[in-house]
C-alpha cells in the first residue's frame, strides 16, 4: 500500500501534497496503525506514472470515490529562452503580415 496525504482542495479535486510508498515500514514508514494512517490520507494499491506530454507539468489528484489517483495536466511556465523565442516568432508572423499588406 502507499499512503498519499496533505491533500488540497481546488477546483479540479484533491491534490496530492505527499506520498509515502513504504507507510508500514519498521525502519521508515510512519509507525501508524492503518486506522491512524486512514484519518489522515488514503492508502492506494498503486501510482501509475505520469505520461511525458511537452508543454505540460503532470500534478497528482485523488478520487476518494475509487480510491484511486490520477493526473491533471497544466501548462508549464516558460522559461525566459522559452518566452523570447516565442515573442520572437509572434514578431516575426507581424512583420510578415504587415509586409504582404504593404505596411512596410
């Protein structure tokens, strides 16, 4: 089992803030009986892993309903490269238009 807490509420669900995958481990796990652990989290049978989608950061949710996790994806920030390179590209698609237009 693999004991996800520290849930937040937003607007797409419960957002997973932590994951522990050895919860009853004598060295590392919590030292909690599975009653205690179930007052504050849930105890899933799996993660899946998150598919590598470009652009995008995966954030982890659960659905206390199946008992399950899944992902969100959402929009990267970019980075300062990536923000010039596209300024520089929306610049170069005006001029072009302005261009054939007879603007310039």
């Amino acid at each position: 089992m693999i004991f996800v807490g520290d849930f937040i509420q937003d607007e797409k669900g419960m957002r997973v803030g932590f994951i522990h995958n050895m919860p009853f481990d004598e060295k590392y796990g919590f030292g909690k009986t599975e009653q205690e652990l179930l007052q504050i989290g849930a105890l899933v049978d799996s993660i899946p892993g998150p598919q590598q989608i470009e652009g995008k950061t995966a954030v982890l949710y659960y659905n206390a309903q199946t008992n399950s996790v899944y992902y969100e994806y959402i929009d990267k920030p970019l980075s300062d490269q990536g923000r010039i390179a596209q300024l520089e590209a929306q610049n170069a698609q005006m001029l072009l238009v302005l261009v054939e237009k007879g603007l310039m």
